[in-house]
C-alpha cells in the first residue's frame, strides 16, 4: 500500500537520480527502512521519516486527514 510521504520520497529520490541504496547512505538511514518507506509500511518512526524528508528541505508536520470514499460526516 502507498502512502503519500514513500510516494514523496521516491519522487524526489529518483528526480536527485539517486538509488535506493545511494539514498540510505546519505541520508544515514538504513537501506530496509528506505525500501520499506517507499513501499508503504504503516509502521515507521517518524523520526526517521523526518530524516529522510529533511534531505528534500521538508519534515512532517500535522495536517487533517483525508477522508476514505464511503464515509459520512456524523
């Protein structure tokens, strides 16, 4: 499942003509956790992503959520 902070990341990681594994050492996060990031995973420190978004000049912030198609408001 993607999400939008992986599919972020994966957009500016392949614009900077990095790869995954290039991406990891500059960043200083671990290969797995940028594979995974980019795939999805619902469980990940945000500490990290902050980490990796930094690389772009961004970090996460809170924001409203969107709401799923088929939900009414109550």
């Amino acid at each position: 499942m993607e999400n939008p902070i992986g599919m972020f990341i994966r957009r500016k990681r392949k614009e900077a003509g990095l790869t995954q594994e290039e991406f990891a050492m500059r960043s200083g996060l671990g290969l797995r956790f940028v594979h995974e990031l980019e795939r999805g995973k619902p469980s990940v420190r945000l500490d990290k992503v902050n980490q990796a978004l930094a690389m772009f000049g961004m970090e996460a912030v809170p924001g409203e959520m969107e709401r799923k198609t088929g939900e009414e408001e109550e």
